[in-house]
C-alpha cells in the first residue's frame, strides 16, 4: 500500500508459451478506497496486451487484442 488503507499499487503479467503462439500482458494499476475500507474502491489500470487468448464481456479486452488498454471501473461492496 502506498498509503495505508487508502491508495494501492500493483503491477502484474502473465506469458503462455504455446503451440499456437506465445501471447503476453503486462499491466499497473491503482486502487484508492475513498471510505478506508473495502466497502467502495476505484481501479484504474493500464495494460499492454499482445495476442491475448482470451477475451469476454466482462474482461477489459477482446480475443487476439494487441496493444495499450486502460481500464477503470467502480466496485461497491454492500
């Protein structure tokens, strides 16, 4: 936590060595919890995507995306 309960950094990726390919995303982010808690918390991130596998609706990115995404959403707890 870059500042207690208050503002958190992250950095993450992930490599599939494949027989189709060898796709790769990395990614950073932010989450600040406004209220110090769990119940409310904005996530921005940024990623880098190359020749993702996988892609839905619910995920910030499509099949095959290649290239620079942001991403920010909202998520409340009750």
């Amino acid at each position: 936590m870059l500042l207690p309960e208050l503002l958190q950094l992250y950095l993450s990726g992930s490599k599939i060595f494949g027989e189709y390919g060898d796709p790769w995303d990395a990614r950073v982010g932010v989450n600040w919890y406004p209220f110090r808690s769990e119940s409310l918390r904005w996530n921005n991130e940024f990623i880098y995507a190359k020749d993702s596998p996988v892609g839905a609706l619910s995920l910030p990115y499509l099949v095959g995306a290649d290239g620079p995404i942001f991403h920010s959403n909202i998520e409340m707890f009750f």
